[in-house]
C-alpha cells in the first residue's frame, strides 16, 4: 500500500491527523475531516483546524446531517465520538451511555459503514474514555458489546486497549479505550492469529503497547456477544448482562466472529519517560500574559482549601446531611511526575482542584499556559493560537483531545504492516 486514505470524524483540533502525520505525512493522508460543535455559536475546534491545515480542511455541521456519497472512499476512519456521558466529570449512575444524547453519535459511524458498504473503510481507529467499557450501570458493558456488535456485522474483526499515556512514557495520566477495526479480507486482518497471540504479542496495540497479562494465555474468557438468530442488536440492548455484576470487557481484548475475549493487562514500558516539567516554557519563551497565570496571593487560601484534604458535613437541597470527605492532592503539582489529565475546565482562573497549579522557575505558582497544555497533548507548539480562541477556550479544546503520541505509535505499527504486503 502506497498510502491510506483518511477521514477524520469528530476532529475536534485535528489530534488523530497530527498523530498520523508524525507517523508518516506521506503515507497518512487526510482526506476529510468533519467537526461541529453543538453546544456553540462561533465553531472553535474548526477555526482551529482550518488555521492549521488550510481553509476548507474540515467539513463544519452535524454529522448526522452529511450524505454518506459526500464522504470520500476511505481506507481508514479515525476519531473520538463524543464522550460526555461518560467522562469522570460525570458519574456512572448518572451516564446513559450510548443511549446519551452525545452518545448515539456512534450510529453516525455505523451508518458510514453499511452505506459504504464494499467500499468501507479497511480499518478504523477510535477512543473514547475507558468508561466506555463499563456503561451502563445497570448493565455493564452493554454499550461496548453493541459496538463490537455492530463492527462484527460489517465483517471486521476488532481489537480494544485501555491506554493510560503516562504509562508508556507520555506526559499525561489519561487513560482511554482505544479500538482498531480491521475488515476481513484486507491487509492487516489476513496476517491475523490467534486471539491470544494477538492480544499479548503480534496484534497493532501488543506491538505499539506491549503489555504483560496477569493470566494464563489460554484463560481468556470467550464471551458470545448475543446467541439470538435475528435481531442481534436488539438482543444485547435487552439482554446483555441483564443480571448485573462486573462489564466482561477488560483492559485488553479482541472480537472475532461475534466472540469476544478479554484480559487485564500490565503495561511494559522501558524508555525515558517525559515529565511535566518537560512540557513548561521559560523565560522568552512565555507568552505575553503569563503574568495572568500567577495566582494572587490573596487567592492562595482558596487554592490551598481546593487542594487540601476535607471532611464537612454538607446539606442537600432536601435537607439531608451528609459528610463530604476527599483526600489532599499535591499544591502545587509535581513536576516531576507526568501531568494529571487534562480536563476541559483546565483553563478559567478561579481556584479549582482539578486544574494545575505549578511553581515555575521564578518561585512563584501559577496555572498552565495554553501552549504548555498542548505539550502535554503532544501537540505542536501554537497549536490552538487563533484568531477568536481566547485561552479559556484553548484549555477547552486540549481537555477534549487525546494525546497525538499515542495515535503515532499505533500510525507506524500500521504501517510496517501495510507496506510489508
Ligand atoms: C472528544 S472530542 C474529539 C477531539 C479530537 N480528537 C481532537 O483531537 O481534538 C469530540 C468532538 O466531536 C464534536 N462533535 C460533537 N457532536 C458532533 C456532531 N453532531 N457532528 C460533528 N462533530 C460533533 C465535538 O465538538 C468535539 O470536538
């Protein structure tokens, strides 16, 4: 294969095609990107991704509203679907998962898929957040297996890793569930094996991510996704895991031919690892506001409060009375350490105890800049610096994209496959 046709769906800032790109520019080529935002007006993620790879790069409506003949032939569909129903900003109970407004933006995905029919892409690269695997409550992993579902229908054998960056040398905690699809009958999926061999050795992510399984290779569980002749899906809605108890899905696993089999795994990394503080700026290198960033000194109580370890009773508008307990966490953070996640509140001023706090070279403590968030992303630096994007809004936009680093890797395992053929 010479090169691979990309679409990017949910491009938000372009995280998947810079990823690709570093892999290879030449080899991964975009080519369409679809990215709207529903919650505003004035479209920053697109402007964004317009400024930085040319007027016209990005398709900029609903999903839902584009014909399947105006999207390019592809070889690759890449993107993270919307994840507000189950980031951590919201707990599980409350998530509705695929059934979730944002959520059910996978049938736009799915809807490529059929309507493309042989023309479907060979292979798909998708996130999400690791919940993805659990939702919903009520019926662990019910979401994640109409997915796989879904994927086997179309005749693509799927493979899934939770991912936590950090623990492969990156420089953010963020753990995300990451999906390769490949069809049957195509490059990458005719050198398949086994499910063990390829889960724990010869597979993209046991390449990319090598791991270690806490059990046996031949303990992995097989779970048939649904025994129902007809309507498969509306079988697993109803049916999946309809007694409760633990989502079968684990960190790592594998569907081929309705079967699903899934491990915990051990992340095996060797290489040096990329701190925070290797993400700062200095000195020149700041930007103009940076005095901005600082916290006040009659804000550092509050900071200290947000921070510190709490035990207060607390009332419910309905009057109940309740102890509201949390543990410290380090103020400011270290930055000896990879950085926390990234979260889309990171940018406002106010003291909060999600957002990083560091002392910089100066002595004093201040909050991130908007081009030391995207090192974080492994982004370029300047990467979200655009006419409109103030940086509020720039910290929004690295909370809602994934580390490019990650992408990278799976980009050049991928293609030592294709160009072996
Ligand atoms: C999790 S973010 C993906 C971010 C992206 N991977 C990046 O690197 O920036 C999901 C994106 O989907 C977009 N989105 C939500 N609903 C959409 C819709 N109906 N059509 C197109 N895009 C949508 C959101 O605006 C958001 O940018």
């Amino acid at each position: 294969m010479k090169e691979v046709r990309v679409i990017e769906l949910f491009a938000g800032v372009g995280g998947f095609r810079v990823g690709l790109e570093k892999a290879d520019k030449d080899f991964f080529k975009t080519v369409w990107a679809n990215q709207w935002e529903p919650a505003t007006k004035v479209q920053h993620a697109a402007m964004v991704y317009e400024k930085n790879f040319g007027q016209g790069s990005v398709s900029n409506v609903d999903i839902n509203s584009v014909p399947v003949e105006d999207i390019p032939d592809h070889d690759m569909l890449v993107g993270g679907f919307p994840c507000q129903d189950y980031s951590v900003a919201s707990t599980l109970s409350r998530s509705k998962g695929i059934e979730g407004k944002k959520g059910i933006l996978w049938w736009a995905i799915y809807n490529i898929l059929v309507k493309k029919g042989a023309k479907a892409p060979s292979l798909l690269l998708l996130e999400n957040v690791d919940r993805l695997l659990l939702s919903p409550a009520k019926q662990r992993g019910r979401d994640f297996a109409i997915i796989l579902e879904c994927l086997n229908e179309q005749g693509y054998i799927v493979e899934w890793r939770v991912i936590n960056a950090a623990d492969y040398g990156m420089p953010q905690k963020r753990r995300r569930t990451y999906i390769c699809a490949y069809k049957k009958g195509t490059p990458v999926a005719d050198g398949f094996t086994t499910p063990n061999d390829w889960i724990q050795n010869s597979g993209i992510f046991a390449k990319a991510f090598p791991i270690e399984c806490d059990r046996d290779l031949t303990s992995l569980d097989a779970h048939i996704l649904s025994d129902a002749r007809k309507d498969r899906l509306v079988d697993i809605t109803e049916n999946f895991n309809r007694k409760g108890g633990d989502s079968p899905f684990k960190k790592a696993g594998l569907m081929i031919d309705g079967v699903a089999y899934s491990t915990d795994a051990n992340p095996v990394f060797k290489g040096a690892p990329i701190y925070l503080r290797d993400c700062l700026v200095r000195g020149e290198n700041r930007p103009a506001d940076i005095e901005s960033f600082y916290i006040p000194d009659d804000q550092m109580e509050r900071w200290r409060y947000f921070k510190g370890s709490k035990r207060e009773e607390r009332t419910r508008p309905d009057g109940f009375k309740y102890f509201y307990t949390e543990g410290a966490m380090d103020f400011p953070d270290s930055i000896d350490k990879p950085a926390r996640t990234i979260i889309t509140s990171e940018g406002g001023k106010s003291p909060d105890r999600c957002r990083h706090a560091i002392e910089d070279e100066t002595g004093r403590i201040r909050r991130l800049t908007p081009v030391e968030l995207e090192h974080i992303n492994m982004f370029p630096s300047n990467w979200t610096e655009c006419k409109g994007v103030d940086n509020g809004k720039r910290a929004f936009l690295m909370g809602n994209a994934l580390v490019c680093g990650i992408v990278t890797k799976i980009g050049e395992e991928l293609e030592k496959r294709l160009k072996a053929e």
